[in-house]
C-alpha cells in the first residue's frame, strides 16, 4: 500500500472512528436503514410473484379471451415461452421471418438483441515525472476502463416452444424497461494495442494509456426459452406483456420456481443483514452517547471545580495577606495551625475557634466535623470584629 493510499486508509479510520465511533455508528444505521428497504421491496416483489398465475402462451390467450373482467386491473403474470422476431405474426413462413431478425457477426447466429461492447483498458504508471517516495507506487499500476456500448433491437413476441401456430403468441413490449436481460455471449476477445512514441510520452509523464482493447457480443438469440414477468393485457385484442418496475425481473431464463428461490434467499440474506447491521448501530451509538455523555459530564465538574478552586485560592490568599500581618495574641489563635487569628465559627455548633484558611479546609474534608466538639458541620461564617 502506497504512502499516499496509507494516508487516506488512517484518515477513513479517524473519521470513522471520531466521537467514539459515533460517526462509524451513523454510517452503520444508514447501511441498515437501506437493507431493511430493500428488504422490504424483494418481499413485495416475492409475495407479487408467488401470488402471479403461470402461464404457457397457448394458455394465456385462451384465458383473456374467456374472462377479460378479471384482467381489467392488468394483472401481474409470469409466462414460459420461446422467442421469435416479431415479424413471425404477420402471415408469413417461419423460414422468411428469420431473415427479418439480426445476425451476429461474429457468430453468424440470429437474434432479436444484439449488444456489443467494446471497452479500452488503459494502464497508469507512475513514471519519472509522477514520481513519489513509495517505491511499491513507482512500478505499481492501475487499470481503468472506458467502454462504449452500442445495442440493437428488433421487435420481438414469445410462442411456444414446439409449433407455431400463429394465434399463439405475446408480444414484449420494451418501452421503460431497465432489467437485465438474459443475454448470451458469442464473442470475447481482448485485443493488444500496438505501442506508439505518443504511448510513450504519456508513460513517461505518468498519464494513462491504452494497452488493450476487450471486444464483446452478446445476444438474445431466436427459440430461446425465456420467462416474462410483468403486466399482462389485451392490446387490440392481442395479449401484450410489458415490465413492472417493482419487481426484479422481467425476461429471464428461470422459472416461476427458480424465482421464487431466488427472491427467498436474497429476502432472508437482507433480513439478517438488517437485524446485524441495526444491532451494530444500536450498540455503537449507545456507546458514543453514554461516552460523550460522561465526558461532557467530567468536563462540568472539572470546570466547576477549577472556578471553586480558583476563588477559594484567591480568598485564602486574600485573608493570608491580612491576618498574618502584625502580633495575635494567644488566646485568638486558630486551634488548628497557630498562627492565623480566629475568624470562622461553624454551623451549627458556633465554636469560633478557627482562621478562615483552617476551616475551609475542615468543610472540604469527606465528614467534616467541629475540632472541638466534633458535632458534624454544615458551613462555616466568617466574623468580622467591628
């Protein structure tokens, strides 16, 4: 670990740890708080699954044509079907509509989705004039990648796998959907980017280069078998399934079963993550309030003892100045030390027996009590001869 990244690693730990771990204990209540909403969603998303009908596509079309009054609120529903390009619904031959969909070029193979991603890696290195004192950041490196992303799409339905009766399909409607797609890869090749005198400028004063080149393709390739998971509804009279945002899924290759499995162990994954992390942050932040709250505490005590002190040290340095100046007379001196005059009585026995000095510090004693009669005092006065 470099010296810089050292430095930032203890600066996060002092951060973290500052006002006894009360930051570290937000941080941890945060966490918490965004498990347990999550938590919350993959619950619905379960509960919103497992209740949603499974459906063949054959099937689905039979049942909104029976009853549509029950689908008037666009159901949520999970349908098990094979992909075909969307063209395959306009009467024509299965052999004519291929040619409608996309070919991969690298594979040859046809798709309704074809993504291609091609991503510059590029290599830093700390060269002589991003020079710094730690040797292991000198010659080591770091990696960073730009890619750029390019997709394409044809409208696409879903049929049963075995024939293709062309009654019998669903058309998948794409707008706004942000789930992931069941993408399969065909290509991935990383390609070397040949050193240039420009490259070698850029080394030199510590800039990024590129030094390869990954290259990617993936697909979504016709008569693969794929389940739907949204909102289902008759459009123009002809079944339409689009994505809900509220759940995780929308096309993949696992089945209802698979889903719920899925949904289940992440819910209980999240759920005992919140439990722990909003065990943490309870306990952490009860240890920072009860720490900085004995501290304040401390701090008002000390302060308040200072000012006592001070005063009290003022005082007797006050009445030392006055009552140690000139001869007392025996019978006036203080029974204690025997050299101030007696200026203090205690309450409440009255014994005046005591200089000032003497007997502030009889009050401060833990059972402070009359040195002549021992009865326990509350306070002393001082007396002024007139």
């Amino acid at each position: 670990m470099s010296s810089h990244e050292q430095a930032v690693a203890s600066l996060i730990s002092q951060l973290a740890l500052s006002f006894d771990g009360a930051v570290l204990g937000a941080a941890l209540a945060y966490a918490a708080f965004r498990t347990i909403f999550r938590f919350k969603a993959t619950s619905t998303a379960l509960r919103k699954i497992r209740g949603a009908p499974y459906f063949r596509v054959a099937d689905l079309r039979s049942l909104l044509e029976e009853d549509r009054s029950d689908f008037a609120e666009e159901p949520i529903v999970v349908i098990r079907g094979a992909i075909e390009a969307r063209s395959a619904a306009d009467g024509r031959s299965l052999k004519g509509h291929k040619n409608n969909a996309l070919v991969s070029q690298e594979s040859g193979d046809k798709a309704v989705i074809i993504e291609r991603t091609q991503t510059y890696i590029y290599h830093e290195w700390r060269g002589l004039f991003g020079w710094t004192s730690d040797l292991r950041a000198i010659i080591g490196r770091s990696w960073n990648k730009k890619e750029s992303i390019s997709m394409r799409t044809v409208p696409f339905i879903l049929i049963d796998g075995g024939q293709w009766p062309q009654s019998d399909f669903v058309i998948v409607n794409m707008d706004g959907s942000k789930h992931p797609l069941p993408l399969t890869t065909v290509y991935h090749q990383l390609h070397p980017i040949n050193a240039s005198p420009y490259t070698f400028l850029q080394a030199l004063f510590g800039h990024e280069y590129p030094v390869g080149l990954l290259d990617e393709e993936k697909i979504l390739p016709l008569g693969k078998e794929i389940s739907a998971v949204g909102i289902c509804r008759l459009n123009n009279g002809v079944p339409e399934i689009k994505s809900c945002k509220d759940l995780p899924f929308f096309l993949t290759e696992m089945t209802k079963d698979q889903m719920l499995l899925d949904l289940a162990f992440k819910s209980k994954i999240l759920f005992w993550s919140g439990i722990v992390l909003g065990s943490l942050s309870i306990g952490i932040l009860g240890y920072a309030f009860v720490r900085n709250l004995n501290k304040w505490k401390e701090r008002r005590q000390r302060r308040i003892q200072e000012s006592t002190s001070a005063a009290a040290d003022e005082s007797t340095s006050q009445i030392d100045l006055e009552e140690e100046t000139g001869d007392v007379p025996d019978g006036e001196l203080c029974v204690i030390c025997l050299m101030r005059r007696r200026r203090s009585a205690f309450i409440p026995c009255g014994h005046l027996v005591c200089c000032q000095h003497c007997a502030i510090s009889v009050e401060r004693e833990l059972v402070p009590k009359c040195p002549v009669c021992r009865m326990a005092i509350r306070s002393s006065v001082r007396i002024y001869a007139s």
